[in-house]
C-alpha cells in the first residue's frame, strides 16, 4: 500500500494510503453523507474541483457498472474514505472502484478517519486540502495551498459546460431492459448545460420533452431563434455569482417563455431577478436532507450538492419562497409571483437519492401546458 496524505489548508494532517491513481491534487474538500450512489456522485459535475469525502464506512463494494454514470466521466478531483472495496461483488460490477479511478486519472486517499475529518469541516467549514502521494513535506504542501486559488469567485462551469448543442436520447432505466429510447415528445426544451446531470434529462424525456442541450455560453438569442416551449436551467459546479454570461442571458429570457432551474440554475435565477447568493460554511452534500413544501406543509427527503445558497433578504418583490431546508432554514425554492419561472436548490432526480421530490417534473410540464393554453393569462393558482 503506498503511502498518502491529505493536508488541509488550517493545517490539520491525515495520514493514509493511496488508492486510484497516484500523483497530487488541490481542490476544496467536502463530505457527502450518501450510502450509495458514488458512482453518480463521482461524475456528477457538480463536484468538479472538489476532494469528496464519503462519510459512509466503505465504498466500493458493489463496483463500477457501464450504466449509473451522471456524465462522461468522473468529475470528481480526488475521493476520500474510510476504506476502498478491492473485491466488489454485484451483477452489474465492470470494474472495482480504485482500479476505475486510476483509469481515469483520479486520485484516492483511504485508511483515514473520515469521521473525524468530516467532523473537522463541519465546525471549521469546508477548505481547501492537498492530496499527495508523492511529497511528504508538510511546509511544501502548506506552500502549495497557500498559491492555491479558492472557489469564491471561481467560474467552474466552463470546466464541465458541454461544447456544442445535443440532443437527450434516453428516458429512465429499468431493470432488464436498460435506458428507455422511444420518447413520446410534446413539448420542446432548451437546456443551458452548466453542469447538467444526464438523470435530470431522463425525467425530462420521460415526461415528454424534446430536449436540446446548449453549451452554457450560448447567447439567449440562439436559443430562442429554435423557438423551444420551454427554458432549462441545470446544475452546476462552483460560484454562481462568477458565471456572469449566464445570468444576463437568462434575465434576457425571463417573461418570454417557462422556466425549471435546479441547484445551480436555481441559484443563477434567483441572480438574474436582482437577488443574491452566499457561501455556504460547509454546504449541503447527501440523500438525506429534509426540505418543507411552504405550500402544501409537506416534508420531504432531499438528494442536495452545493456549496452557496439564494439569499433570502435580497430575493426582492417579485420572488417567493416555496421551500426550505429544515436544517439551516436556507432557501429551497422560488417562484417568480407572475411569470411562469420557478426552482429548486436540490435534485428532484435523486440519482442517488430519495424520489420524494419527482413530482416538480411533472409540474415543469403542468406549467408549460398552462403557458402554451394562454400565455398572458397564465396563473400559478391554476398549477396544483
């Protein structure tokens, strides 16, 4: 086993061993509290330029399958646990979790106590770290931390933006017959892809809708010359406030037709209405976050990755809050009180996660169906 250390930015050591690829790697280090779902959660794009630390005991025991992947590839810049799984055992397993990770060139740092760092992040807040296998030297690493830039201020999306429009080709999966791929479309979607998980495009698909990713950069106009029914927002790496081209193209679109934001796309549209967001002291990262309905009452369970939150105080007159987090009492969800637009700060589409919150899908297509009867007379009392 070849030795590895993570050293964090206040100075805090762990010692451990490497698994994964070897080498070294600055980036934020987090702590997501899932049980399962690694696999999406290293190549949810969300996660790029991130240490992720797995608060669940082992990982790896079911491996790696050709199927659960949330992008091309892992996103992920290094994996921290307790312990890596050598030997998975599961029929859909191709490849155990370390030998894929070095595959793609991603480090992994196991045989720490990732209670006790998580424990450390959550009283401190979430820093930046270096993993190394290759310097040992705790006055080198600290220099090489100190040069480091951080995430405030950091436009990360152009790191996982796709770089030229797409089309979504596959509904959601099922056991013995895979992905769906026949679609029954009635409605028409553009997405800005600032991150965009594939599961996200699945439950659009399924639902219906005809959709055409976009590179994050491109101009509202060029979207709007396609004449979609409907606007996407999607998820997202980094701070919102930095993507500057995306909020002014989205406050470009707002009034014009509906729209669905989810996680950093929630973010960039609070933005885009004159609102705005702050850093998170550790975030929220897991399947087990509670979220309150303010409109019905209801609670459910949340899959959430995000390090910054919608400012309540600056959201203004024309916004309202639709949901919670019961934890902190951070903002959920908004709604526009007259145009069509809507979001939520967590992931209706789970993937991994609870199903609690699916339902906002078919709500993105009750909404466009409303729209579509009469655009000017559209009501938010008249979407259940």
């Amino acid at each position: 086993m070849k030795k590895a250390i993570l050293l964090l930015e206040d100075g805090t050591i762990f010692e451990g061993t490497s698994f994964g690829a070897t080498g070294e790697i600055i980036a934020e280090v987090v702590s997501n509290t899932s049980m399962t779902g690694y696999q999406e959660i290293i190549t949810d794009p969300s996660y790029n330029s991130q240490l992720v630390t797995m608060t669940y005991p082992q990982i790896g025991n079911y491996g790696i399958n050709d199927e659960d992947y949330e992008s091309e590839k892992p996103r992920i810049s290094g994996l921290i646990v307790r312990e890596a799984c050598e030997h998975p055992s599961n029929f859909r397993s191709t490849i155990p979790l370390g030998d894929w990770l070095a595959d793609n060139n991603v480090i992994g740092i196991q045989d720490i106590d990732t209670r006790a760092l998580v424990r450390h992040i959550r009283t401190k807040g979430a820093m930046l770290g270096v993993v190394s296998t290759l310097d040992f030297d705790t006055d080198s690493l600290s220099a090489k931390l100190k040069n480091a830039p951080g995430i405030v201020g950091a436009d990360l999306v152009k790191n996982v933006s796709c770089t030229a429009p797409y089309k979504a080709e596959e509904g959601l999966w099922e056991l013995g017959k895979g992905y769906a791929k026949e679609g029954d479309f009635k409605f028409k979607i553009g997405a800005y892809d600032f991150g965009i998980k594939r599961n996200i495009l699945r439950y659009l698909y399924d639902r219906g809708m005809d959709v055409t990713v976009y590179p994050a950069s491109t101009p509202y106009s060029d979207i709007l010359a396609d004449a979609p029914d409907a606007l996407f927002l999607s998820n997202g790496p980094g701070d919102p406030a930095a993507v500057t081209y995306a909020i002014e193209n989205i406050r470009n679109m707002v009034g014009k037709l509906p729209i669905f934001g989810i996680c950093l796309g929630h973010q960039l549209l609070a933005l885009a209405l004159g609102g705005k967001t702050y850093k998170l002291k550790f975030g929220h990262r897991g399947a087990n976050q509670p979220v309150k309905d303010m409109t019905t009452g209801k609670v459910e369970i949340s899959s959430q990755n995000h390090g910054f939150a919608v400012d309540i105080d600056a959201l203004g007159d024309d916004a309202v809050v639709t949901h919670i987090n019961l934890n902190d009492n951070t903002v959920e969800g908004l709604r526009h009180k007259k145009h069509p637009l809507f979001s939520v700060q967590y992931h209706p589409e789970a993937s991994a996660g609870p199903h609690d919150s699916e339902y906002l899908f078919d709500r993105f297509f009750d909404v466009i169906e409303q729209y579509k009867k009469d655009p000017r007379g559209f009501d938010w009392a008249d979407i259940t």
